[in-house]
C-alpha cells in the first residue's frame, strides 16, 4: 500500500491536497485507474453525432432484426397518476428494445400533462418541473456484460426516430411518382419530417402547410424555401393543405385527430403523429386506407 501524492509527495483525494485529520490517510485505490465510465451525452452532443440519413438506415436494419429475430423491441407503455392540480396528470412513459449486435436501451418520459387552447385549437402541451423544461432519458447498456454505457437525451433523437420512421413508410409505399406534400403543423416534428421526406423521395417539388398560428406556418415556410429550395404555398384553411397532396402529413401536437378523410385523395400516402392519439379519423379508415405502420403511416387506395 502507498499514499496517493502530489508532486511534492502531500496526499491528495481526487486530485486534490489533503489536509488535517486525512493527511495521513492512506489511499486503497488501484494503481492503475479503470478509464470507464458511463457517460451522458446532451441534445446537444448528439445533434452532432447523427442525421437523418443515418437514422433512417439504422431503423430500416433494425426492423429486419426484428423480422429475423435479431432483435427484441416492445412498444411504449405510458402510465397515469392524477396530480394535485385538477387538470393535470403525470405520466411516465416508456420502451425498450435490445439486439445480438449488443446494446440495450430502454426510453424513459417523465412529463405532466395539460389541455390547453388557443385560435380555436384544442392542443396536448407537457413539461416537467416547469413549462419549457422536459425530461426524456435513453438508458444504454452492453448485452455482453450488462455494462452501463450512456444516459442520453432524447430530444434529438426521438425526432429522428420519427421522422425516419415517416420516411420509410413513404419511401416504400407512396405513389412513385409523388411531388406534393400536404402538411399540418409547423412545429419539430414538421421540421424533421420535411427533411426526411425529402431525403428518400427528392423527387418532391412543392409543399404546402397549414396550423392554425399564421405567424408559425410563415416562418416554417421561409425556412424550407430557403433551406431546400423546393415551392412552398403557406394554407390559410386546413382543406388547402389536402388539394394535389401525394403524401399528406399531420404533425400537430392537437388534443383531438385533425386528419379529416372526406378531404383525403384517393392514392394519398398518409402520415399521423399526434392527433389525438395519432390514429387517423374513423372516416379515413373506412374509405378502404390500408395501415402500414402503427398510428404512423397509411395509403388511402
């Protein structure tokens, strides 16, 4: 056993000289220093590590695993407990999944729920703690030895996820031909989708968006002019939005569906996330739209 010391041979703990009663303790820690740890990667660390390209390879090689049994993945399940507001409710939410290739990692949600309304629209808001602040974690672990590898925000990441997930299913079951996107909502998720819609069908060349914020659907219009140089036509009804659309995209955080099937076109490829539950209206399914993913993605034949 020896004293872990400074230059000047004073013991320290952690890097730092100790002093009275512990000066004189002596250290058990291993000479050698085991550099592993688990590290936690911000939003921002990982919007530098990924894009959307990546992510949309990565999902597609995933659900073959999971086609071959490579892989295991159970879906979300959300959980409820009223709060001490009578309007509110905590929910936690969570899915898993692991494969052979050798990771494991289960998603944790920690949010507060609440109906809120504004320009006649009924929306779904949440936060933890606060309004603003939010709590989505990525717990990664090794299969091999079961080693905790990374805590990693999900912001970034689970608007890929989604956004790649659109795109595969329009990727494959779109019409060929498709060049128009019907969009509703100009938030993220219409941010991330326009650019993973982009990325497997460039053949796209107009896209026009309604919400029911003028100042939001003009600035999301601006941005995708500038930023990927296709037509965009900002829709002061919703009806607008559906008119020629190849791919029709609802992408809104509203409490209730916003999909509307007597304006749906026939042959459209349909994408729902949020709406209410995500699941297109009862009018949509009924005109014969065949659902290629869950609460994701259809085409109305």
């Amino acid at each position: 056993m020896k004293f872990a010391g400074d230059r000047a041979g004073a013991p320290v703990a952690n890097g730092k000289p100790l002093a009275g009663r512990n000066a004189g303790r002596i250290s058990m820690a291993p000479a050698v220093k085991d550099e592993r740890m688990t590290i936690f990667l911000s939003n921002d660390d990982v919007s530098g590590l990924i894009g959307i390209d990546e992510a949309i390879a990565t999902l597609q090689r995933t659900y073959l695993q999971i086609a071959t049994r490579q892989a295991v993945c159970r879906p979300r399940f959300d959980m409820q407990i009223p709060t001490s507001h009578p309007q509110r409710i905590f929910q936690w939410g969570t899915m898993e999944g692991g494969a052979v290739a050798g990771y494991f990692a289960i998603r944790m949600k920690s949010d507060v729920l609440y109906e809120r309304e504004y320009n006649g629209a009924s929306t779904q808001e949440q936060y933890c703690v606060e309004p603003g602040k939010f709590c989505g974690l990525i717990f990664l672990v090794r299969v091999d030895n079961g080693e905790p590898l990374a805590l990693i925000n999900d912001g970034v990441l689970q608007h890929l996820r989604v956004g790649a997930d659109g795109a595969i299913g329009a990727k494959y079951m779109a019409r060929k031909d498709a060049a128009v996107i019907g969009m509703l909502g100009s938030g993220g998720m219409a941010r991330i989708h326009t650019e993973s819609l982009l990325a497997v069908r460039p053949g796209i060349r107009r896209l026009q968006v309604f919400s029911p914020t003028p100042a939001n659907r003009e600035k999301f219009a601006a941005e995708v002019r500038e930023r990927f140089r296709i037509e965009v036509n900002v829709c002061d009804n919703p009806r607008d939005a559906y008119r020629g659309a190849d791919i029709l995209a609802a992408l809104t955080d509203s409490a209730v569906p916003v999909l509307n099937g007597a304006w749906i076109e026939k042959g459209t490829h349909i994408i729902s996330v949020g709406g209410g539950s995500g699941r297109p209206d009862d009018a949509t399914l009924s005109d014969g739209c065949d659902i290629c993913s869950f609460a994701a993605s259809s085409r109305c034949q």
